[in-house]
C-alpha cells in the first residue's frame, strides 16, 4: 500500500483525531457559526504550517482586515507580519467574487502570490454557506465551489476554508458543498448548563481514517487551539489487552492492619473502590497510600477535585503525614481540578499526559464522586469516563485508588447508587458508621477483590490524630469503656447490629 | 514625496514621539502638517486611500470595489491611485482575464511615517484634522475641495 503524503496541520490535538493529519491536496470545510474558532484554527493552520514544516501559506480574507488578524494572532505568540517578511506567508484582503473569478483564472493574481513565496497551504476565510433552493444562481452556487476547489487542486494546495453559518441553521444539515469538499469539519459552541463548551467534529475525512464524534476544544490565550479527544473515543485493542494487571506483584496499602486483611496488598495495575460517606476516612487511606509510596521511593499522583491542595496538606499533617518533602523529591504530585464546570476531555488529557510522562506507579482520584456531578450519574459520559481512567491505569499498570461518596449514613444498600460502575473495578473497601450504644465506630468491609481470597469479616478501625488510620485487630480485649469487638455483633453493615444471642446494647 | 526620506528624517523622531501621546490635533498643527507633507498627499481621498491600504496591504479588488470601500468615486479614487503609485507606494499587477487587479502596499517605502500617521488618524478627529489641511490647502491652490483630477491616470480603470 503507497505510502500517504499527509499533511500535518500542527494544531495540537487535531492531527491526532484525524489519524495523522490532512491528505495532500485536500480541501476542507470548517464550518461553524459566528465566534466558534473557524478564523484561528485558519490562521494556526498556516502558522504551524510555514513555522515547524517549512510550507508557506497564503490567507484570503473577505471581512476581517488583514490588521485586525495580525492583531489577533499576536495574542496567540504567532508573529504573521514577520513571516511575512520571511516570504513564508501572503495575507491577501479581497471580495468573494473576485475570488471566485480569480481562482478560476488560469493565470490567476491570487494563484500566482501563491506561487510566489511556494505556497503549499492556503486558508480562505468567510465563505457564506447558501442552502440550497434560495434562488442563488451566482457566485456561491455549489457549480462556484466546485469551481473553487478545482481551481485549488490544481495548484496542490491543500485548503482550509472557513464557512459561516447561521446560528439558527447550525453545521449538521448537509450541503452540496460537503459533498465537493474532501474533509469536513464542524465547530460548535454547546450550551452545558449555563456554561458554554467548544466542540470539534470531522464529519467527513475523504481518503482517510479518523476519530469520530465531538471532541473538545479550548482556544488559549499564548497558544493557540487545543483539541482534547473525548474519553469515550475507542482505544486500540493493543493497548486494552495490555491492561491486564500483573497478579504476582502486591502494592501495600499504608494502613496498619488492611494489608493482612488483603494477604498482602492490593494487586499491581488494580482498582480499587473505596466508598464511604463523608468522614469515613476515604481521603486518610487515600493519604496514607500516597505516603506509603513515598516511603518506598515510589512515584505517586493525587488527583483531587474535592479539597484544594493547600488543604490536602494540612489534612495529611493532621495525621503525621508530611507529603512536601516527597514532592519536592519529585516523588508524589498533588494535582488540584477545580469541580466547576470540568471539561471532561481536557482534563482527561492532562491526567493521559501526566500518567505518560510522571510514570506513577500509584494514583488516587479523589473523588468519583465529583465527576458525577459535573457529568451526571445517569448518562453513559460518567461510565465512559470511568472506564476511559481505569483503562488508562491499568494500561499504564498504575495501582488506583478512586474514592467515591456514599450518601448513606449507616450501612450501605448499594455500593454506588446510581453511579453502576462498581462492575468496572477489582476491588471494593466500604467504610461506614456502624451504631453501637451510644458510639458510633468507624467499620471496614472488603466487599470484593478480584483473584484474591480475602478477609471477609467486617473490622473496627480508627483513626488517631498524628498517626493515620489502622484496621484493629478482630479480637480486642474489652477496653475501659466494655466496648465489645465487632466479632460479638452481626448485622453490622446491613444497619442493624445484633449482638450474638442479645440484641445491640442501645 | 515619500520617496525622500532626506526631507523628513530629522523631524521623524518627533511625530514618532507625539503621535503616540496625541489626544487631539488641530488642521494648523506642526504635527498634521508634518505628517500631510512627509506622506505627499494632496487630497481627502489621497489619505483615505493610503489609510485603507495601511490596514489591506495586499488586496485584490476591482475599481469598483475599491471605490466602494473607500466611500470616493472611480474619477477621484483613480486619481489618488496614480498618486500612491507614482511615489512607488504601491504596487499593483493587472490580470486582463478579472477585472480584479492586485494592490501591494510597499510598506518598507514608507513605514518611518506610516504609523505615527495611522495612529493620529486612528481617531475621527485626527483624521478630520488632516482631511481638513487638505481641503484648505486645495481652497488656497484655487481648486476646489473634492474636485476630482482630470488628469487620466495610468491603469485606472473608471
């Protein structure tokens, strides 16, 4: 099979959903309304061109003067006047009709500036999509655009052309322009609540492979656009059959007690579930695993989405953990989302990147919960989401722990509530409130560990200030108090203890 | 004209520094008429021209179009055409086939000038000062304001 002269476009993000770049030659619709990114990914699209693949370019505007876009492009870092100067780029202010006719010109002006500086991209900024049927027998006919695109063929440009239009019609509805056109891309600004999200989706790669469904997309201030790949897309089965976890190596888990409770640990690649109402100690075993990692030189990321950094290190300094010397080793990283208004693809990325580059060896994502209320607990985004991590750790054989929130005060009647991922997962530690007199006491459960035969038996745990939480052991000699072990009780997770041929001391 | 650039060198200095500082300027000011002087001009449609060129340095129109942008007509845009073009400002490539002809401004000819001209002309008084020195200059040469040139000028088209 001939090898396929591609052409990158460099825009972060987008050669990547389109499974390597642009094929030479072609001509391509960004369509989108008013404000949705088509002028910038334009202009990035010949920057990146002329500055890291040496291929000069050339922009035709018909609204935007030519000032106005090099004004706008200095705030992205893209210098247009001094690649300008290099001969590396011609930025050509014209009419749409003139347009037409000179592109179809033999000898065309607009061709021949192209020629000029040997122009291998151009961008045609602001053609006005016509539907169909509205009595235009002119210049914007699709018999124009075909026209149009002969005419660019011939000069094996490859195009970019930005196309407008209007907000009550939306990309989506077909023209007879996407069917002339090689590839087709559709920028949209989505309502999400009352926050607003870009979004990205080639709808049509003549030729080609590519990513289907809408991705994300930022434009940021001193780079440019950046396209993040929604979580959801399908991976390459390669490297799903690679996340298969290794069922000889243990990772400990930091608290005193659990590892016996698990012969050892948990399984390296493995997830974990550990779920709790709020103040069951989720966040301490999160803590104490990261801590314990450092201990033994290994790497470890906390993601939190809960509690901002600085309050993470106050908490872990509550309980005798002082996580900045291992940071400042390099050795854990305390990465810090904010909630509000995640954009899920973006942020997926950046945990990819970091995961890739960091190479943890143990990661803790604090909480499941979080994520649930920025995507929704119902839809398929949050499962999506889910697995999209978990394949992403056990790929990269990094041991996580994922907290996630009970509501539930005493007991639990489901594991996730209407989250359902639980099946997603090898491992699930409850922790919960257990009532015994007028006490309550902080309960353990391995409800479940893939591959491992495991303590089944429900432990009391506490936790101390300055030393952390530790699993007690099952036989504990009644303290001043008469406080009986859990073992004389039944009942206790299903919310209503019993102790053994008495009912509960109440 | 712009093309002699011993003329304004020694003055340049100081329509940098002022224009860059300029909240409002009269028709007699030094200043526009340093600026008026260093770009050649002689009519409103002679700065307009320049200014829209300033913004579009490569445009490709027809007379029409052009016209049309800069709110003259064909006689007087023509006019000023030949004007920028006689004093190597612009450069323009026709193309029998369109009637679209190819307009380059030769910004290296006249960038010592241009922006401390585009900078007072960016606000409408700056700019109706200078169209103001212009016109009372034709009033004091005998022609009047807005008077098209009848010269015919070369490679414009009416």
């Amino acid at each position: 099979m001939p090898e396929r002269d591609l052409v990158k476009t460099g825009i972060a993000g987008v050669d990547d959903i389109l499974a390597g770049g642009l094929l030479r030659g072609s001509v391509v619709l960004v369509e989108g309304t008013a404000g949705t990114g088509k002028t910038t990914m334009g202009i990035e699209f010949i920057y990146r061109g002329a500055t890291e693949f040496s291929e000069p370019g050339l922009i035709v505007l018909f609204e935007v003067s030519p000032d106005k876009l090099v004004r706008d492009a200095a705030l992205f870092g893209w210098d247009l006047p001094e690649l300008e100067r290099q001969g590396r780029l011609k930025i050509v202010f014209t009419t749409r009709q003139v347009f037409q006719q000179e592109v179809q010109q033999a000898d065309s002006l607009l061709l021949d500036e192209a020629a000029a500086i040997g122009a291998r991209r151009i961008f045609v900024d602001g053609l006005v999509r016509r539907p169909p049927g509205n009595g235009d027998t002119g210049r914007n006919t699709p018999e124009a655009f075909h026209l149009l695109a002969e005419g660019l063929q011939r000069e094996r440009l490859t195009a970019m052309i930005g196309v407008e239009v209007a907000a009550s019609e939306g990309p989506g509805a077909s023209l007879p322009e996407e069917f002339i056109a090689d590839t087709v891309i559709h920028l949209r600004v989505e309502a999400m609540e009352r926050a607003a999200q870009r979004s990205i989706e080639i709808v049509k790669a003549r030729g080609q492979d590519y990513r289907m469904g809408r991705h994300s997309f930022s434009i940021v201030d001193g780079r440019g656009i950046e396209v993040y790949r929604r979580v959801q897309a399908p991976r390459e089965l390669a490297r799903e059959e690679a996340a298969a976890y290794d069922t000889s190596t243990r990772v400990t888990t930091g608290v005193p007690g659990l590892d016996e409770m698990m012969n050892g640990g948990y399984f390296l690649g493995s997830t974990t579930l550990v779920v709790g109402i709020t103040g069951s100690g989720k966040s301490v075993m999160a803590l104490q695993y990261i801590a314990e990692g450092a201990r033994r030189g290994e790497r470890s990321i906390m993601l939190t989405l809960d509690e901002p950094r600085a309050q993470v290190l106050r908490n872990a300094a509550t309980i005798g953990i002082d996580l900045n010397p291992s940071i400042d080793k390099g050795l854990v990283r305390l990465v810090y989302d904010r909630p509000q208004e995640i954009e899920i693809d973006r942020h997926f990325l950046q945990l990819e990147k970091m995961v890739k580059e960091f190479r943890p060896r143990r990661a803790v994502i604090d909480s499941l919960s979080t994520y649930g209320s920025s995507l929704g607990p119902t839809g398929r985004s949050f499962r999506d989401f889910f697995h999209a991590v978990v394949a992403l750790m056990k790929e990269h054989q990094v041991t996580t722990l994922y907290n996630h929130e009970n509501p539930e005060l005493l007991g639990m009647s489901s594991v996730m509530g209407p989250f359902g991922v639980s099946s997603l997962v090898d491992n699930v530690i409850l922790l919960n409130w257990v009532e015994l007199a007028d006490t309550f006491r902080q309960a353990l459960t391995i409800a479940k560990m893939r591959a491992n035969a495991f303590d089944r038996a429900t432990r009391e745990c506490e936790i101390v200030n300055g030393q952390g939480m530790r699993v007690l052991p099952r036989q504990i000699p009644p303290d001043a108090t008469r406080r009986l072990a859990f073992w004389e009780y039944f009942s206790l997770v299903a919310r209503s203890p019993e102790r053994h041929g008495h009912r509960a001391a109440g | 004209m712009a093309s002699a650039p011993g003329f304004f060198s020694l003055s340049l200095l100081n329509i940098a520094e002022r224009s860059s500082g300029i909240q409002k300027i009269h028709p007699t000011d030094p200043l526009a008429v340093q600026l008026v002087d260093a770009a050649g001009l002689r009519h409103a449609c002679d700065l307009d021209l320049l200014l829209f060129f300033s913004r579009h340095p490569r445009v490709v129109l027809s007379s029409e179009q052009l016209a049309a942008y800069v709110g003259y007509d064909l006689v007087e845009v023509a006019r000023a055409l030949d004007l920028l073009l006689g004093a190597g400002l612009l450069k323009r490539t026709l193309n029998h086939g369109t009637p679209g002809r190819m307009y380059v401004l030769e910004v290296d000819h006249a960038e010592e000038w241009l922006e401390p001209l585009r900078r007072v002309c960016a606000t409408p008084d700056g700019r109706n000062a200078l169209r103001t020195l212009l016109r009372e200059r034709r009033s004091q040469m005998g022609t009047p304001a807005g008077d098209p040139s009848h010269r015919r000028l070369s490679g414009a088209r009416p």
